[in-house]
C-alpha cells in the first residue's frame, strides 16, 4: 500500500524518488503555469471580447480534457473508484461552479472575491468532518491561513475600484460555493488516501466526463448554449483560444490534483490563494502600476502568512517514551518444559550407553 502510495508522476515527471520539497516545487509550478495562462485567456476572452458565456466554455473545456486524457491512453477499464464516488464528486463541482456564477448577479466582484479568498479556512474545519481523514490542524497553521486571507482581502480591495456590495442572497449563494469548495478539495483527498492507487488522470477524466451533463440544464434554460454557439459561429478564433486554454488549465488542474494527493486539501488551498496574491502583484510589476501603503499591508500579511505555514511542527517526545526496544517476551512454560523432558531423555540415552561399554 505504501509503494502504491508514494507511486506519483506528473507528466511523466517521477515525484515518488524526490524530496518533499521538490515535490512541492513541481507540482506548484505545475500549477502557476496552469492558471497563469488561464487568466491572461480569460481576460482576453471575458473582458475584450465580452463573452460571458462560462457554462459553455466550461462545457468546451471538457470536452478538451477528455481528448487529453485519451491521448495519455487512460481508459475507464484502468478505474479503480466506483462511477458512484464521482457522481458525488461531480455534483459538488458543478453545484460550486453554479452558486460561484450565480452570485455575481447579486454581488460585485470585490464582495465575491473577498469571500472566495477565505477558501482555505472552510477547507480546514472541513477536513475535521470528512470520513476517511478526519484531519487535525496545528493552531499556526490556523494563524497562517488568517494572515493569508486577511492580506490577499487588503491587497486586493486597494485595487477595487468600487466598494463591495453585499447582498443577502448573494451571500448565501457565494457562502454555499465555499462550503462545496471545502467539501470538494476533502472529498478528493479523501478518494486519494482510502485508495492510494487512485490517479490524478482517472480522477480529472471521470469527474470531467460525470460532470459535462451537469452543465447542460442550465444551458438551456439560460438559453446560453444557443447564444454560445451562434456567437463563436461569427468569430471562430474563439475555439482556438478556448482549446488553448484548456490545454494550460489541463496542466493546472492536474498539477493541484498532485498536491491534493501529496500535500492534503488545506495546504493546495492556501497555494491557490496564495495564487492569487503572486498574479496580481505581477500585474503591478508588469504593467508598472503603483503600490500604496494598504497593498504593501496586505503583501507583509500574506508574506507572514506564507512564512508560518512553512515552519516545521517540533513534536517532542512523550515523557516516559524510549527509544529502546522492548525486551523479547519469556519463552512459553510448556516450551520450558519440553526442553527439560528432551534434556532427561537424552541424558539417559547416555548413561545407558555408558553401562553398555563397561559391560
């Protein structure tokens, strides 16, 4: 079990025979790479083209990964999970996606994004109620995920240009997206530790290939499928950045599967808010814009934050507790006792022999 545990590769990049930290390294790399061109794809599409349309998108998306995943030659006879653990899975996912795009009809982006941005924290209670981890957290990691949250909010609110607007059922429908976010990111690890020979391509291709039909009743009653598809007709690049997109988001998406598997759902969290912090300060860098004193509060918390969170847990020994092993337990009475009565017989063999001779 434990072979198959440590058994990990990305991309046909070995992780089981490297140090911790370098699988760290791989996977977060893996993933920054990911999203990065994921962000700079969406704001192209979003933003310059104006099409909303994340349901379809989400949609095309996946038909992208499953390609991938057939390319990498996984078939589902290589399945090791019932269909049944990622239809919950999928349901999860898609309820998030949902109650994530439906709220910005009564939030604005600060609002949302404030509380997306406490992700990690949810994720952490979480994993204390998930059958199969049950999952208890040192309290610096605790502070550490509290200094993280609160700078990424600071950091980011000095770039709003609007304040945020709260509403009562937006609230209620973002707070539902964190709490299936918590419960996705545990129910992934938890598939990954009950069944260690569970692999991040099985669980991306199934929990992709479950969740598609999920997508499609909110297409039609939206009506977005059709209004999707006849403006992606009239500008046909459209799918090529799409594809493009997904192909990075597949290497993403991979990757943080990885550091579920390997790391726990709380740490990957705290690696994709701190995600969040590392673009948007290269924005600032990138396009040279200026910092203020609530931005530079805001990188000094998430810096602590990071900072904490990557100091080692020092468990002293128990009092009483040796490093000595114990003394091997007494041999058996009757075992005793049976060496004893082959003793006798064997000493009155002898002596029967000794009389032999001298007669």
């Amino acid at each position: 079990m434990k072979n198959e545990e440590q058994a990990r590769t990305l991309f046909g990049i070995s992780l089981s025979e490297r140090p911790r930290w370098k699988q760290f390294l791989i996977c977060s790399s893996g993933f920054f790479f990911g999203y990065l061109v994921n962000g700079i794809c969406e704001e192209y599409v979003y933003n310059r083209l104006q099409f909303s349309y994340g349901w379809y998108f989400t949609f095309v998306q996946g038909w992208v990964y499953i390609f991938l995943i057939y390319l990498q030659g996984f078939t589902p006879k290589q399945m090791v999970n019932p269909w049944k653990t990622y239809v919950k899975l999928s349901a999860v996912l898609m309820g998030s996606n949902g109650l994530t795009k439906g709220s910005l009809a009564f939030l604005n982006y600060p609002a949302q994004l404030m509380f997306k941005s406490t992700k990690v924290l949810p994720v952490m209670v979480m994993g204390a109620f998930i059958p199969g981890l049950k999952r208890k957290y040192p309290p610096h990691e605790y502070v550490s995920a509290v200094l993280l949250v609160v700078g990424l909010i600071l950091f980011t609110l000095a770039d709003a240009h609007t304040s945020p607007n709260f509403s009562v059922i937006g609230v209620l429908m973002v707070s539902g997206a964190l709490i299936m976010d918590a419960f996705l990111g545990n129910l992934q690890e938890a598939i990954f530790t009950m069944n260690p020979a569970t692999t991040q391509t099985e669980m991306l291709f199934c929990s992709t290939l479950v969740g598609m039909p999920f997508l499609i009743p909110p297409m039609l009653v939206t009506g977005e499928l059709f209004k999707a598809w006849s403006s992606c007709s009239q500008h046909p690049y459209v799918y090529g950045v799409l594809v493009f997109e997904a192909m990075a988001t597949f290497i993403g998406q991979v990757s943080v599967l990885s550091l579920i598997a390997l790391f726990g759902a709380a740490t990957t969290a705290m690696v994709t808010t701190a995600r969040k912090a590392i673009t948007l300060l290269l924005s600032y860098l990138i396009f040279t814009k200026p910092l203020t004193e609530q931005h530079g509060s805001g990188l000094l918390l998430i810096t602590m934050g990071i900072i904490l969170k990557m100091l080692p847990d020092n468990k002293s020994p128990k009092k009483g507790s040796t490093a000595t092993a114990p003394p091997p337990p007494p041999p058996p009475m009757f075992e005793n006792e049976a060496r004893s009565e082959d003793n006798r017989f064997q000493i009155g063999i002898e002596e029967a022999e000794e009389k032999r001779r001298l007669v």
